[in-house]
C-alpha cells in the first residue's frame, strides 16, 4: 500500500512539472496565450510595443506653479513643458526648509482649467504623503503624470499649482472681537 501511494505521489510530482513545457508547446499552437507574445522576437522589431495611446497630433502646455504657506522655499525646476496627451511626462519641484526647526509639511494640488483636473492623471505625486525635513534641509520630490486624451481638444493650456502647507503647527488664534464699550448714563 505505501508503495502504491508513494509511486502515485512520484506521478503526481512529474506530472506537475511537466504541465509547463506542455502547457506552452499547446499555447504556441493554438496562439492562445496572447500575454506571453511580448517574450518573443518579433522579426524586424523589439519585444516592447509601442504606446499607441499617445495622441501625436496635439501638444498641451502644462505650466508649474508652487505656493507656500510658510518661511520656506519651495518651487518647480521647470516652469513649462510641452506633452502629448497619453504622453509620460515627469517634473521635479524642489523644496528647502529655511527656518531653525524641523517641519512637517503637505502640498494641495489645484489645476486651471477645470475640467483639466479630471484629465490629469498623477501616477507620481509628493502630494500624495506629508513630508518632514530638518532645518536646512532641501529635497527634490517628482510629480509623473499621463494627460487623459479625452481631455477636450480646446484644452490646450494646463495650470497645475500646489500650495504647500505646514502640518502639524500651532495655529495663532483668530483675533478677539473687541467687545463694545459699556456706555453708563447713555440711552439712545
């Protein structure tokens, strides 16, 4: 009985290595694994597909601006670049803490026009997280993104503006309202 049990184990094992060579050889004659047609060479060509999704027939300027809300320094390498929609594009903004003190900070996005904002694809953003930096320090975070092709055509201009902002600071209090004066002895 063990040895029944131990020669169907064996069976078993061989049977699910050999899977994989049969597996392809079935694939390869039927063309049904339409996944593993970029291991192969094509003849004349690279393995790697071209991105058709790129719209080559128009060009969108996409303009940087950076705001802060603090004493720091904090502003985009590239004040301008020009993408096809469907193109990977990736600028840097460049961020310094100038104050004596470790910060904590954050940046909101905002774009103009705005029907762009849902078009604007960020596959890599320093908003995504809050970030700390030491007094002095400086950093360069990137911001990759891909501009929707279905963005209208009489889009041709994108603003992406980030405020950044101080996480975690004390807040001063909003000023008092001064209470009006108590006048004893007038009557109106």
């Amino acid at each position: 009985m063990v040895r029944k049990l131990a020669v169907v184990a064996a069976g078993m094992f061989v049977f699910g290595y050999a899977l994989i060579p049969i597996y392809k050889h079935i694939c390869e004659l039927t063309g049904i694994n339409i996944l593993a047609l970029g291991e192969k060479q094509v003849p004349g060509g690279s393995t790697a597909a071209a991105n058709t999704q790129i719209d080559r027939s128009r060009t969108i300027t996409v303009e940087f601006d950076a705001n802060s809300r603090g004493p720091w320094q904090f502003k985009p390498q590239k004040a301008s670049i020009q993408v096809h929609p469907g193109e990977l594009a990736t600028v840097m903004y460049e961020f310094e803490n100038v104050q004596d003190r470790r910060m904590s900070a954050q940046a909101i996005p905002s774009y103009a026009p705005r029907q762009a904002a849902a078009h604007f694809n960020k596959l890599e953003c320093f908003c995504f997280e809050q970030y700390t930096l030491e007094p002095g320090e400086k950093k360069q975070w990137p911001v990759a993104f891909v501009i929707d092709p279905k963005l209208s055509s009489d889009v041709t201009t994108i603003t992406l503006s980030y405020t950044f902002f101080e996480v975690g600071a004390k807040t001063p209090q909003a000023p008092q309202a001064a209470a009006p004066a108590q006048r004893s002895g007038e009557r109106g």
